[in-house]
C-alpha cells in the first residue's frame, strides 16, 4: 500500500548535520558513558525522486536496496555479489511499505539531492545590449526554494535476511559499538586546531553523514575543559596512544580513531590515523586531495572492521549453548524486560528459563557462535554488567547484573 505524506517544512526547521552533531554532543554532556548504540532504520531509507512514475520508483527501489544492503552489512564490497546483484534488480519483491514526501529546500540543497536535468543558458551582457529594448528578457528573481521529492521505503528484513543467509552473507545486528572520533588540524601556516562544528563545520557533516549511511554510531567528544585538560591538540597530533585511551574513557566508547591532517600549500591532505579497538592498534596512513576523500578512507575502513568482528553468518556460525546466571532481576517486569532484552540480541536463537532462585536467574541461551562472542555482545551495552567470576563456575558461564 502507498502512503502519501506532502508536508511543507521550512528550511529553517530542518535538522542540518551540524545541528545534529550539536544535539549529539549535548545529549553525550547528560548521558555518559555511551558505549554501543542502537541503531534504528537499518531496513529503511530515503530517496530523492523527480516525479511518481513506475520508471522513477523502481530506480528509487533499487537505489534504496543498495542502501539498506550496506548498512545491514556493513561491507561495500557484499555488493557486487551474484546474489545481492540479482535481488537488487528485484527489489520490489523486498518492499514492504513506501511513502511519499515533499520538502521546500534552498536550491543549493535540493541540488545536492538530485541532479537536475540541463538548464536554458542565460544570455551574456553583450547579448542583452545586441537587442532591441522590447525582446529583452525581463529580469526574473532566481528562485531561493525549490519542492523535493521523496520516497520514503521500508523493506522486510525478514526476506533481506534470508537472502543474506542464503548467499553466506554475515549480518549485522543493531546493536552497534560506538566509534569515538578525535581529529587535529593543521593549515599550510602551521596553525593548528582539533576538529569541531565551528571549526570545520562540512568536515564534521560529512562523517555525520557516513554514520547514518553505513549505520555506525559515530560520536565526537565535548571538547570541553576536562577534555582538553586530559588531551592537547599536540598530544592527538601525536598520536599518543595511551594520552588518547585516558581521555577517551569518560566517553565508554567501544572504539577510538584518532587522526591528523594537513592541508599543504599545495591543496593535498597528508596525515596519520591510529584506530583503537578490542585492545589492538591500528595505524595508517592518510593521503588524498579532498577533505571528503580524506575522511572516507578511514571511516570506510574502521566500519568493514567492525562489521567484520560483529556480524554473524548463520550457515556459517557454529551453534552453542551458553548459560547465563543473572542477579538483580527483582520483580516480574525485570524478568519481561531481560528476556524481551536476551532475545533481540542478535546471536541468540533460543531462551530457555532453567532456574529462579531470588532475585537469580539462570538462562540457555542457543547461540550462534562462542560465549566469548555473546559476552562481547553483551559489553555494547549497559544492561547487563559482568560480576566476577569466582573460578568455580564453568566455562560456557556468563555471570551478569541486571541494571535497567
């Protein structure tokens, strides 16, 4: 069924991404730490469109299939695969719902959104003087707002998933780690900065951007006294590793990429970035000729290094049981909330109740994978908290308090 939704936004309410980074930065300031995010509308996306014709949907239906492909994913290159390529062109079997939309943008805007087709060239001054006063085009204002189009799509995710599965593509579950981002500056001049709203403003947009396309919860840090007190712009310029995990862990990230750039006199960008995850280092170069080249590298490849520790291939994932023993479960909606919670995380297959004793539970879990990889599943988050274990416990045990 389609759902037709013309709203008239004016430009000067829409969320732009540095106005999203700020409410981002202000909602950090009230809920340290973050740790692994949620990530909502991975089987939706959103598609600008000229009009509402048969030809025009179903491009927007591949287009936002693509899209969805990627942020389920993770990985660009799942892509080019026969059977991604196959269900792409078939994406309208995939659709569940659309919707369609309109917005008045400024026309630099909608320009970005959707290329327009050839416009009538405008007559040069000596053209004007040429002709005669009566046929000379009456000067017309350039319009300021134009009327996008959109197709708002929703595809089932239980079809996307068992074409995943059947092409022994991993899935990645919602529930995603967070990637701190800490970057310094540096001009021609030898001026120097960290990397802000204010400062870089298209820079800070971009990789807003990227997050919502790859579906990667990207944050920034406050930057406010307590940062700069822990960490210098020297310091990150640096690189140093332990300076930037001390500043880092008021934020509970699950991840950090720290980089340097600097922009030559000659109009390149040349740096260094240094990403820290699960106790590894990653460091690597930066080069490239745009701020927007520049920022893709590292962001493209940090993501398709999560995705590749997250997501799980169910054909391809051996099954176990793991039993959880969890404290703190006081009343009948702690135990509705855990179980709801246990069984959304994205490696479970099964729940199984196997003893209530107080406020204890004990749970099997059917898992797709290893309790090493339930457990780090379970640190994304800040529901359950692990309690030390006595060494009297088994292996395949996870020990855990309740704390929503």
């Amino acid at each position: 069924m389609i759902r037709r939704q013309y709203s008239i936004i004016p430009p000067m309410l829409k969320c732009s991404p540095v106005i999203r980074s700020l409410i981002l930065l202000a909602f950090l300031a009230l809920a340290l730490p973050v740790a692994g995010l949620q990530v909502a509308g991975l089987y939706s996306h959103r598609v600008a469109v000229e009009n509402e014709s048969d030809a025009e949907r179903n491009r927007a239906f591949r287009v936002a299939m693509e899209a969805v492909i990627l942020k389920v994913t993770g990985d660009p290159r799942w892509l080019d695969h026969p059977r991604v390529r196959q269900a792409v062109e078939n994406a309208q079997n995939y659709v569940e719902a659309i919707s369609y939309s309109s917005e008045m943008l400024p026309v630099a805007a909608a320009e970005e959104d959707q290329q327009t087709g050839p416009q009538p060239e405008t007559p040069t001054e000596s053209e004007l003087a040429d002709s005669p006063a009566d046929e000379q085009p009456a000067t017309v204002p350039a319009p300021q707002f134009v009327e996008q189009r959109y197709i708002d799509l929703d595809f089932a995710d239980g079809l996307i998933n068992e074409m995943l599965a059947a092409a022994d593509i991993p899935v990645w579950d919602d529930n995603r780690p967070s990637v701190l981002v800490w970057m310094a500056i540096q001009d021609a001049s030898g001026s120097r900065h960290m990397l802000t709203a204010d400062s870089d403003p298209e820079m800070m947009a971009f990789m807003q951007d990227f997050a919502e396309r790859r579906g990667v919860p990207v944050i920034f840090p406050l930057l406010d006294f307590e940062d700069r007190r822990n960490l210098s712009e020297d310091q990150v310029w640096a690189l140093e590793e332990q300076a930037i995990a001390n500043a880092s862990a008021r934020y509970g990230a699950d991840s950090v990429l720290a980089g340097r750039v600097l922009f030559t006199a000659s109009g390149e960008l040349v740096g260094l970035w240094q990403f820290q995850f699960q106790d590894q280092l990653d460091v690597f170069d930066g080069f490239a000729t745009s701020p927007e080249d520049y920022l893709l590298a590292p962001l493209d490849r940090i993501t398709s290094e999560l995705a590749g520790y997250f997501a799980i291939s169910p054909d391809a994932s051996p099954r176990f049981d793991v039993r959880l023993r969890i404290d703190g479960v006081a009343d009948l909606g702690d135990y509705s909330a855990l179980m709801d919670y246990v069984a959304n995380l994205g490696l479970v297959e099964s729940v199984r109740t196997t003893g209530l004793a107080g406020e204890r539970i004990e749970l099997l879990l059917g898992v797709l994978g290893s309790a090493q990889q339930l457990n780090e599943l379970i640190a994304l988050d800040r529901d359950l908290l692990p309690i030390q274990s006595t060494g009297n416990e088994a292996p395949a045990l996870l020990h855990y308090r309740w704390t929503r």
